[in-house]
C-alpha cells in the first residue's frame, strides 16, 4: 500500500526535477513536459523503479502499448503506460517513434509472428495475449500486420470485441508461472492475472491489488459471509487478489504453487493467514447478482 504524500508516484509522473506537464498546480517541479507516445515493439517490455537493467520490476507492457515519455536520457525512457498509467523506466530502443492505432487484440493465450503466411516459416515475435496490433490485410488463415510479419487470423479479435467469461480467460493461464511485476502468457503475478483477464472482458483495471481493491466492483458486506460466494469475485488478502471460480475454490497466480493454479478457498486462507499476508480483508463482486 501506497503511504506517500502526495499523489501516487505509481500513477502520477513526477519527480523532483521534472512532472508531466498535466499535473501542474498539483505537484512542486523545476520543470513540466508534454508527453510523447510511443508504440511498444517488442514482445513484452519491462517497466523498471529506476533507470538500471537489474531495477525492480513493476510492471510490464505488451507489444502494440502506447508508452508516454516524458524524458529520454542515457537509453532509458521514463514515462508511464497509457494502458494503466503506470509510472517507471522502460528501454528507450524498444519503443518505435510512431504511435499505433490498434484494429485487432490478441485473443488466443499466445501466438506468434511469422515473417511469411506459412507456419513453417520461423516465428519472429511471439506475443501474449492483450497485445495490440494493426491488420494491414489478410492472406487465407494469416492476417498481415502494418508493423510487419503475419499473425494466425484466428488468434486475434477486432478492438471491442469482448468475452462475457473473464473467470473463463483467468483458467487459459493455468500453469503459467508466477512472476513479480509480470502481465504476460509466459509468467504474471496475481493482479496481473486479474488486469490480463479482465481487459479480455472489457474491464478496465489499474494495475496492483491495493489500487485493484479500491476501484473493481463492490465489497460485500461486513461480517463475510463465505458461503455466498460466487463466481467472478474477487478476494483480497494485503498485497494479493485471487478470483473465484465457484462459491468453493479460487484461481491466483501466487509464490506458494509459484505458478497459476485453482484451489479451494478455505485451504488457501487458513495457508496465507499464517504468513505476513495476514488474513482476507475485502471481497469485492463487479456484477450485481
């Protein structure tokens, strides 16, 4: 949880020497800038706490992300993701000069980029899952991508279009591993896979749980009454979120299986109460049932 004064440095870009140049008469600084946008174009991108390649992972941002940059020095880029605002230093070569204007997002768990329509052809560029890209045309099954190479058409939907089911897109990563400040199919946390699993919905959601616990849905009431769970809620220890799959068991990206994986409630809370995590402190359900 964020204690600073302040507005949040997570989601507000500003630092001592230099601020976005929105958040003047908010925040104190010798210097405010506009932002520039830039497409993200490499498979996935991290987002560091400081300007150093071995820095602390916060986040990161997927292929076809629009990066704000505020300042570019010594190779790193700090700015924040138009996706969810968040605030940090990403590689400044791996941004593209141009922004993008996304037709289509990657549905599939993951796919790849093939320099030719063939799948025999050696992928360039695999991607995840919410990566967002521009079709140029289509050949047969393959749909050809104005930043180059083909995608497998069916792997991808139109921008708007949405699942009902965002439980059903959180079991898809079932086995993915557990990784601090990861949003991708090849390794996420536990609100990752709440922000990942909710944007296939259409539900837009800030980025790390006590942020998640503030703003998603509606908490039920006080004292919980754990037999009148439901699918789709969420339940939020300090510093972890996992999401229902039936009024009994619970899918999470955690450190314990270190992986993605469904298991019942009852067992998991008795496990996480005994460590620093402490015991459950809200549930929050995003439709009225």
């Amino acid at each position: 949880m964020n204690r600073e004064r302040g507005p949040d440095h997570r989601l507000n870009a500003y630092r001592e020497d230099l601020a976005a140049a929105h958040l003047r008469g908010e925040v104190k600084a010798p210097r405010f800038v506009e932002g520039v946008d830039r497409l993200v174009r490499t498979s996935v991108l991290p987002l560091l706490r400081h300007p150093e390649a071995n820095a602390p992972m916060d986040t990161q941002l997927l292929f076809g992300e629009t990066f704000r940059v505020y300042e570019e020095k010594n190779g790193w880029a700090w700015g924040q993701s138009v996706q969810d605002d968040y605030v940090g230093y990403v590689a400044a070569g791996d941004l593209s000069p141009r922004a993008l204007q996304p037709t289509h997002t990657v549905a599939a768990l993951r796919t790849f980029v093939y320099p030719k329509p063939d799948l025999k052809t050696r992928p360039a560029t695999p991607l995840s899952m919410n990566a967002k890209l521009k079709v140029a045309s289509a050949r047969g099954n393959y749909s050809e991508l104005e930043t180059g190479g083909w995608v497998f058409g069916a792997h991808l939907a139109p921008v708007g279009s949405h699942v009902r089911d965002f439980v059903a897109v959180a079991e898809e990563f079932i086995g993915v591993p557990y990784l601090w400040g990861g949003r991708d199919s090849t390794g996420l946390d536990c609100s990752g896979l709440v922000q990942m699993s909710l944007e296939r919905a259409g539900i837009a959601s800030l980025r790390d749980t006590d942020m998640q616990e503030a703003t998603l849905g509606e908490a039920l009431p006080e004292p919980i009454d754990f037999t009148k769970l439901a699918r789709g809620d969420l339940v939020f220890w300090k510093g972890h979120v996992g999401i229902m799959v039936d009024a009994e068991r619970m899918i999470h990206a955690n450190a314990h299986h270190m992986r993605v994986a469904v298991e019942r409630l009852d067992i998991a809370m008795s496990r996480i109460a005994r460590s620093d995590t402490g015991h459950v402190t809200s549930i929050k359900r995003l439709v009225k049932r």
